[in-house]
C-alpha cells in the first residue's frame, strides 16, 4: 500500500472516530471540505503543512495519520 493510500484510511478512520464530519474536520483546519474528501480518496497527497493541520485539527500526532496497519 502507498503513503498515501495509508493516509487517506487513516484520516477517514480518525475523523469518524471523532464524529467529524468533512466540513467541521475542513473548517477546523481552515481546507475546503472538496479538498478533505479528495485527501480521503487519494486523489491528492497533502504537504507536511496540512498533514499537521489536520492532525491538529484531529487531535492526533502527525505520525497518527502516516502509520501503516499491518
């Protein structure tokens, strides 16, 4: 699986476990949510910069979002 395959399920599986949906996870980042939903079909791979948004925005570590399940 790619990086950024990875990436996609886990910010999928962080923001339900969180209860966000693609737009309060967008605003709380400051993103758009067409720009959520496209992280979460790998369509795009994030900068380090919004990979931090994100798990700020989450409340997960950076290193949360880039883990490989196995």
């Amino acid at each position: 699986m790619e990086i950024r395959e990875t990436f996609a399920k886990n910010l999928r599986r962080l923001r339900q476990s969180k209860g966000l949906s693609q737009e309060e996870l967008a605003h709380r980042a400051d993103l758009d949510r067409t720009y959520i939903s496209s992280l979460e079909r790998s369509i795009y791979s994030p900068s380090i910069d919004v990979v931090d948004r994100l798990s700020t925005a989450l409340g997960v570590e950076a290193a949360d979002l880039l883990k490989k399940s196995y």
